[in-house]
C-alpha cells in the first residue's frame, strides 16, 4: 500500500490523495546506466565508473579518484550505514545527485584571481547597515551589521552624528526617527564579526557629520578597537588600490577627508556634491526631485565643518584610507578625466541610470581606475532597492543594498554574491577592464552577437512536504507548482520562461528543458522561483535562488531554494540540468 495525503473538505469529509514516490528522471537513469556495470542483481557504478561520470558527463576535469570515493563513502553511511558495498546502487545515484553539499550547482571556494586591485571587482556592499527596518523609524543596532558580516558583505555603512550634548557620537539616520546606537558598539561588533565568513577586506563608509572635536575622538576609538586590523596608508593617499588578498584581515575606512569638506564650505545645507545639475545641463531636474535622492555621504555635515582648518582632526584623516570626494566640475568631465587624489564617488540610483544611458562608456572606464558606489534614492523609506545590474555592467564595485529587506532585486545581489565562494570580493569581466587601442571600453547598448547557448532543464522538485505544513499552500488539496526561469543581464539577454502546472503533488516532475542565447554570460544571472498556482487568489511562493550564469557547473545537479528573506529552506530543492554549447 501506499502513502496517503487527507484533506478535510468542507469540514465533513475528507479527500484522500496519494503521495507519489520520487523517481529518477529518464536522464538520470540513462547517465546511470552509461557509467555503470551489471552485477548479480542490479546495476551498480563503482567509483572509477563515478569518476568517469564526472569528467565526462559533470565536465568536472579536475576531479580524482579520491574524490569519488569519498562521494561514494558519504552515500554508503547516508544511506546504508555502512562504509563499503559493491557499488552505487541506481537509487543511491539518484541520491547523490540531490544533494547539495555534494553536488551543488556552483563551486563553494574562492576560485577567482585575488590579486587584482580593489576596483577589479564588485564588492558585497551595505547601506545604512545598522538599521534594523525601515529608512525614518526603525531602530539602530548592531544586530544587523553582525547579520550582513555573517553573510559575507563586505562593505558597512555608518552615518556618524554627535549626540544632544555634542560630547559623544552615535550612529543614526539622521534628520529621521530612528533611535541611535552608540559607535563603540557598532565598531567592537565589526571587529568581532567582520571575518567570521570570508578572510577579504571590509570597507567601512562613513558619512560624517561631526565636529573636528569629535572626529579626533573617533580616530580614537577607531585605533583602540581595531588596532592592527586598520589599514591606512603611510604617505595619507593611496597611489594605487592595494589587493583583496593584500588585505585580507584588514578594515579599511572610507569617506571625504575633512579638508575637503572645509574648502566647500559655501555649499548650502543639504545639497549634494554629485547634483544633477552637475552631471550635465540636459539632464537637470529640479532641487526638490534630487534632494530626495540624496545620500548623505555626498552632502557638507551639518555646517560643522564650516570651522577653521586649524581645528580639522589630522589623526582622523589619516586613518581614511579610500577617499571620497566631489566632481570639481560636471559629473561627465570627471569621469573622462578622473579626479585628483580621489578614489570613490558616490551616485544615487537615479544619476546613475542618467549617467548610463547618456555616457555609459565614460562610466566603465571611470570604474577600471576608481570605485563608484551607487546608492538607493531618498524615497525608499521602506528599505526596497533597486535593479543592480545597469550598476555591474558598467563597472561599479560598490552597489549599496539595504539588507533588512527581501524582494527580487535583494535576491539578485545575493545571487551574485554567492560567486568566488560567497567570499564578498567578485572579480569583474576582463571586458569591463579592457581598454582597445583605440580607447574604446565595453560598451552594453550594442548589438553583440550570441556568445553562447545555455540551455537549463527543470526535472522535479523536492523537499516542501517536510519544510511546509500539510495545508500551508493548500486547505484542500496538495500543492500545484511550477517554476519559472529567468536571465537577468545585459538588455539583449534578459528573458523569463515557465514550465507548466503540475497539479496536487509534493513532489512535481516537469521536466522540461528552456535555451537562452547570451550575448554577455559573464554578466548574467540565472533566476529561480518556484510559486504554487491559486485560483482564486494571488499564486503562493514556494522559494527562489539567483545563479551566476559564469558560475554554473554543467552537468545534472542539486538546486537549494531559500525563502523570501534569503534563507536556504532545510529541504526543499530542485533538480536541474545545465548545458552550455
């Protein structure tokens, strides 16, 4: 007899519904049977069969025949508590081939070039890492800078303010509600977290609206609580970016050095250095629409450092060790002629999707000497974010994200940041830092050919039966799922497809199979959701991932899904295949 689901209908009855068993797609068995002998019973796959199966068929070149062994002993004790028997049984392959820890869809080490100057690559980056909700109310803590550490971003932003006495400082969004957290807390917090994922830099932003009394007191604080960890150059510039791998261990601060903010001294209160009046007059909006879009990184500290010179913290600039600063002239001059001893600009979401569409070459060439942090508009009180790939494909290495939230775009920076082992440092495109001879750079608007085919089948999915209550999608029947597949990139590439409803079943098989012709695979990412169709009302979500495209290991292979907020669900997981020709 077999397994039964029971739902109550209407209260009186109940409807019974078997529970199908899971069973090896018909390209599955064909793999199986390819790389395996017969014994006295049944088929089995010894572990030179295996290996063979991974070279050839996983186009894992790299493995041995210790690897295969060790796979083959891991499935012995999962499955028969033993160390040794003949070979892998049919289902026992089948087992192995679910299983994420042993047969993931991407490589789970640091594998790319580390030794490339900071602006080579993208960095998993916060803003306004310390709160805990929403951009006007929420609390500050350290909670969720311990969060972010702990899943490997590597960039904290902290907006610095004195307190009512102006004897101390805290870290709050200022001019908002939001209760403030003392800095020691955050700092002592950062120290003691910042490596605990990945041994790779973290940068510290910090927009500073401090009195130089204070600042002096912050170069304190900093010194006490990080000690050797701090990095900061000698001469007081950097010359050149120093290596992720240069820098492993170490905590870098970066914002305008307080000399700058003294010499702009005539900027009113609350305008920003990068205005879009700045970038370019046909592409001027008025000051109430920019204001709102202003970070405050880029605005002049309150008027606090409207004082003497003779009073700026020299200790405090010191320590700064990535310099923020302002386009002396327009946005687009600057980033054709670079800025004098400035490493990091600063633009919102806005201005930079202006700067885009109007210059987007000067944009990626800005980016292959010089980090460009984008930020989320003033308007998303609610802590959502924005699309960040028009950011990566033109370079920028700081694409800011608020982390408290969940949503498809917060899924896509999670999906590139699980690249280079999750390590929070991913190296960018030999494309975007290539420069012609005739001083022509990556340009994403053109009409690229296809450079690849990547061609994705769904097969089945498994694991909500034990990861969601019997009625959670539906009170009367078992669940309807499908899943839906998406590119995400360059223009040209983006496409989304969906496979077809499988009805009451815990364990769909669809096993369909979708090709995406990619002009950029480098800069693609490959999206997952798996929703479960309601008639009646709007269709359930039953997890997702985000997969860079350049990351995917061909072959047929385990896929974890996580929850909205990013969370990898304990069981549930797809089945997948991925070819690229």
């Amino acid at each position: 007899m077999g397994s039964y689901n029971y739902y109550k209908m209407f209260g009186c009855f109940n409807r019974k519904f078997k529970i199908s068993e899971k069973e090896p797609p018909q390209d599955v068995k064909e793999a199986f049977l390819r790389y395996s002998d017969m014994g006295p019973n049944e088929p089995y796959m010894t572990s030179d069969q295996l290996l063979k199966f991974l070279i050839e068929y996983q186009k894992e070149e790299d493995s041995t025949f210790s690897d295969a062994e060790r796979i083959t002993e891991h499935i012995f004790q999962r499955c028969h508590h033993t160390a040794w028997r003949p070979g892998l049984t049919l289902d026992d392959f089948f087992y192995f081939l679910f299983q994420e820890d042993l047969n993931g869809p991407i490589k789970s080490q640091v594998h790319h070039d580390m030794a490339s100057p900071l602006q080579h690559y993208f960095i998993y980056t916060g803003h306004n890492s310390y709160l805990t909700g929403n951009q006007l109310s929420s609390d500050c803590s350290e909670t969720p800078i311990i969060k972010a550490l702990e899943n490997g971003v590597r960039g904290i932003e902290l907006d610095l303010w004195p307190n009512s006495a102006k004897d101390n400082v805290h870290v709050l969004h200022g001019r908002t509600l939001t209760t403030p957290v003392l800095l020691p807390k955050c700092l002592k917090s950062i120290k003691e977290h910042a490596f605990v994922k990945s041994p790779y830099p973290v940068i510290i932003t910090l927009e500073d609206h401090l009195t130089p009394e204070l600042q002096a007191k912050v170069a304190e604080m900093v010194m006490q609580i990080f000690g050797d960890m701090l990095y900061y150059p000698e001469s007081g510039c950097l010359e050149e970016f120093p290596s992720p791998e240069e820098l492993k261990h170490k905590i870098i601060l970066s914002t305008k050095p307080p000399k700058e903010y003294l010499e702009s001294k005539n900027i009113k209160d609350g305008e920003t250095s990068l205005s879009m009046e700045d970038f370019d007059d046909d592409l001027a909006e008025t000051k109430a629409d920019y204001k709102s879009d202003s970070d405050q990184d880029d605005e002049d500290n309150d008027g606090y450092q409207q004082k003497s010179s003779s009073l700026a913290a020299p200790q405090y600039k010191r320590l700064i060790a990535i310099h923020a600063g302002k386009a002396k002239r327009s946005l687009r001059h600057s980033l054709r002629t670079g800025i004098d001893k400035v490493n990091r600009l600063s633009l919102s979401e806005q201005v930079l999707e202006k700067a885009a569409s109007s210059h987007g070459k000067d944009v990626v060439r800005f980016t292959q000497k010089n980090i460009l942090r984008v930020f989320p508009k003033g308007t998303r009180v609610t802590s959502t974010n924005f699309k960040p790939i028009t950011g990566w494909m033109h370079g920028a290495q700081m694409v800011a994200f608020n982390m408290q939230g969940y949503g498809k775009f917060l899924w896509m920076m999670h999906g590139m940041f699980r690249s280079n082992g999750g390590c929070g440092y991913v190296k960018k495109p030999d494309l975007l830092m290539k420069t012609c001879q005739s001083n022509e750079v990556f340009d994403p608007k053109l009409p690229w050919p296809v450079r690849q085919t990547l061609k994705v089948t769904v097969y089945m999915g498994d694991g909500w039966r034990l990861d969601f209550s019997h009625t959670h999608f539906d009170s009367f029947s078992p669940p309807d799922f499908y899943t839906k597949v998406h590119i995400i990139g360059v223009p040209a590439d983006a496409a989304k497809r969906k496979t077809r409803i499988i009805e009451d079943d815990w364990g769909p098989n669809w096993n369909e199979e979708f090709i995406f012709p990619l002009r950029i695979p480098e800069l693609a990412l490959l999206r997952i959701v798996v929703r479960e169709h309601d008639m009646s009302d709007k269709d359930d979500f039953g997890g997702q991932t985000c997969l860079p495209v350049s990351e995917l290991r061909p072959g047929i292979r385990a896929v974890p899904l996580y929850d909205k907020k990013g969370q990898k669900f304990k069981s549930v997981r797809l089945l997948m295949r991925f070819k690229f020709e």
